[in-house]
C-alpha cells in the first residue's frame, strides 16, 4: 500500500479538485484509490470535499469525523462542544485500510500546519505514515512566498515532497500569476507538476479527467511512473 498526503499553501485553493485528479489518474491505470478525508468542516451531511472527489472521479472515498463550523478543526471541535480528534486513533485507523495494489490519497485541512486537533497536525500525520507530500499552491499574487513557507516546513519536518501543483489558474492569468508559474521551482527547489484551469470542478467526468491527464504526476512508491 502506498499513502500520498495531499496539503494545500492555504485554505479554498483547490486541494479537493487536487485530490480528486490523483484520484482520477490513479484509478484509470487499474489501481485501487481510497481518497480519504480525515476532519471535515463546515458542512452538512451528505457534502464535503469527500463528496465532490466522487463526483468528479466516480471513487468514493471515507472521512474519519466532521464538525459543524468552517473552522480550523480543533476550533471547530471546541466551539461545538464535541471532543478532539484522536491522532494516534486515526493513524492506526488509516494503517488499517491496508490492502495489496491500493493507495490511499488523504486530504488534509486548510495548509500544513493547521491543527487537527490542539497538537496534531496533518504534516503529523504524513510523518507518522511515513507519506510523501503533494503540495497545492494558490498561483496569484503572494503565492511565491506561501510556497516556499510550505515546502521550508516540511523540509525541515523531513517529509519528502512529491511535487508542487496549481490548485487553481484563470483562463485569463494575470502577470503575477504568468510570472509565478515560471518560478515555483526556481523558489522552491520542488517540481512544479502543473496546474488545474479554475473551476474545472464543474466539468463532467469525462472532461475532468481529460484535464487531470494533463498534469505531471511524479513516481510513487512500488508504483510506475504516472502519465
């Protein structure tokens, strides 16, 4: 089994349409992909991001628990009066889904450091897993500087990085964002593997997963390279 940790530069910048590519690329060569949301916030029942990776990929994926309010998960935790997630109890919960041919995709909250809980937070959890990181970066102005914050911290945390993706480009890009594109792996020193159109999360299936198509995924372990 394979585990690929999927965080974003920040909140709302395309990790779940993200997610739901590698999902989509993963599962047209004939693997077996469980794209997994472990805290879900600021949803009703029967939405969320798990939801919409399954509308754009046909995979249906699990979450571990949701709370009511759009907040950092250990806020929202507090504010609704319900206990924190257990780290060490989702760890062993995500080693479980164990199975021979499958990786398991997992779609953190908001950027690396965001607290799953008062202590945890998803750069944790891909330690932990011994998981390799797929960072989602905004492309506009001020991305440059997010990016590299995001790719410093988990350097230093000793995760390995897969690789940069554009959660988000308009079909219009403005300067900053032209000239960003060309310079996340200048910045950075991590591949820069493209990016998605904005709102290509209202394609059809098929559409979308043309788009994914389009992106240069990285190796993966035990796994051939993805095209």
């Amino acid at each position: 089994m394979s585990f690929i940790v999927i965080t974003g530069t920040g909140t709302d910048i395309g990790k779940t349409v993200v997610t739901a590519a590698v999902t989509s690329v993963l599962s047209a060569r004939g693997l077996d992909v469980l794209p997994i949301k472990p805290v879900q916030t600021g949803e009703v029942s029967g939405s969320g991001d798990i939801a919409s990776v399954a509308k754009l990929s046909r995979i249906h994926g699990r979450e571990w628990i949701r709370y009511p309010d759009p907040l950092a998960p250990n806020l929202a935790a507090r504010r609704a009066g319900q206990p924190q997630l257990d780290g060490d109890a989702l760890i062993q919960w995500l080693r479980g889904l164990d199975a021979p041919g499958r990786v398991v995709v997992i779609e953190g909250s908001g950027g690396l450091l965001v607290r799953l809980n008062d202590e945890t937070t998803i750069a944790d959890i891909a330690l932990s897993l011994g998981a390799p990181l797929l960072i989602v970066t905004s492309t506009g102005l001020g991305s440059l500087n997010t990016a590299e914050l995001t790719v410093e911290a988990a350097r230093r945390r000793g995760i390995r990085i897969l690789g940069l993706v554009g959660g988000s480009v308009p079909a219009e890009p403005d300067l900053a964002t032209q000239l960003n594109l060309k310079e996340f792996e200048k910045v950075t020193g991590v591949e820069f593997l493209g990016a998605l159109p904005a709102d290509c999360g209202r394609l059809s299936q098929e559409e979308f997963a043309s788009v994914a198509r389009g992106l240069r995924l990285p190796f993966l372990p035990g796994l051939s390279p993805l095209t």
